[in-house]
C-alpha cells in the first residue's frame, strides 16, 4: 500500500515538472495534454486519473510556482536580520522570481487568465501576501511602520510589486528595468516607515 503511494506521489510530481516545462515553453493555450502525458511516459488516461482536466493539471503547477517563489522570497529575507532590510530583500525576490522565465508565462500571464484573476489572488494570498503580512505585522509591533491598516497596507504593496513585476517582463532590458525597480520598491517601502 505505501509503495502504491509513493509511486503515485512520483507520477503526480513528474506530470506536474513536465506540464511546467510545457506551460513555460507553449503557453496554457498551445499546451497539449497528450503531448504532456508522452513526455511524462503516461497515457492520456492517467493523467486523467490524477488531474481532472488541463485546467486542473494547470491549477496545480500554479500553485508549484507560486511556492517556488515563496520559497525564494524567504530565502532572500532571511539573508539579514534587520526587519527592513528582511522587507526590502523579500519584494525584491518576489519581483526577481516572478519574471524569470521558467515562471513569467504562468505567474503572470497565463495564471490570471485561465483561472481567473480571482482565484489567482487568492493563490497569491495562501504564498507571496502571506509572508508580506506576517513580516508587517512584526515590524508593527516592533514600532517600525507608520500607524495604517496592515491589510491595506499588504494589499496595496503587493499590487505595487505584481505591477512591477508586470512592467519589468515587458522590457527589453531586464537588468535596468530590475534596477530602476528596486530604487522605486525601496522609496515606496519608506514611505511606511515610523
């Protein structure tokens, strides 16, 4: 019975790696589950029988990103002890992680539309917001942020940094474009400071 459930973990797990693979490269639209299930070495049939559809098979692989790139924004953060500097690190990971390649297309793109942009945020809030809220909620009780609404505040801060993130994907020039952001994240977070 275990052994059953490991390979079904490694199947699960290996559709999931191939489908990004597939998402990253094609695109949600021009994504073919039989051409994922070959790749994963599957039929057609058992993907069916772990994921319900491509949309489901995509829902997954969202939530896969977006714990890669909460993964990335705690890694960054965690770099430095000093609760601002935590913050800053932590935006900028974002930012960072959700431009790059194997993530772009489907954190950004692909991710709202197929879903929908609600059930989207709602993904965010479960990974990148949720992390956002617990380091301002600390600094607010350290005395560190200006009187406000933490709600508010995270709401607003992560929109400026979905918006950031969306800005930088279009330009040509990563590195200027993730240059120019980190001294615009770094003047915005400021401005909430005591």
């Amino acid at each position: 019975m275990r052994k059953n459930k490991v390979e079904t973990n490694e199947t699960i797990n290996r559709l999931i790696e191939v489908a990004r693979d597939y998402f990253t490269e094609h695109g949600y639209a021009d994504s073919a589950l039989e051409d994922i299930a070959k790749a994963s070495g599957l039929t057609r049939g058992a993907l069916y029988h772990h994921f319900k559809n491509k949309k489901g098979l995509f829902h997954v692989v969202l939530e896969s990103v977006q714990k890669d790139v909460a993964e990335r924004i705690e890694a960054e953060a965690a770099q430095s002890e000093e609760l601002w500097e935590q913050l800053l690190l932590g935006c900028l990971a974002f930012v960072a992680a959700a431009v790059e390649p194997k993530n772009k297309r489907i954190l950004l793109v692909d991710g709202p539309a197929v879903l929908g942009f609600e059930t989207w945020r709602i993904m965010d809030e479960h990974n990148s917001m949720r992390l956002l809220k617990g380091q301002l909620q600390i600094m607010e009780e350290q005395g560190c942020l200006k009187q406000g609404s933490i709600e508010a505040m995270t709401h607003c801060i992560s929109g400026a940094l979905n918006e950031a993130a969306l800005w930088i994907a279009q330009k040509p020039d990563y590195e200027q474009a993730l240059a120019d952001i980190k001294i615009i994240i770094s003047n915005m977070l400021n401005g909430f400071r005591n």
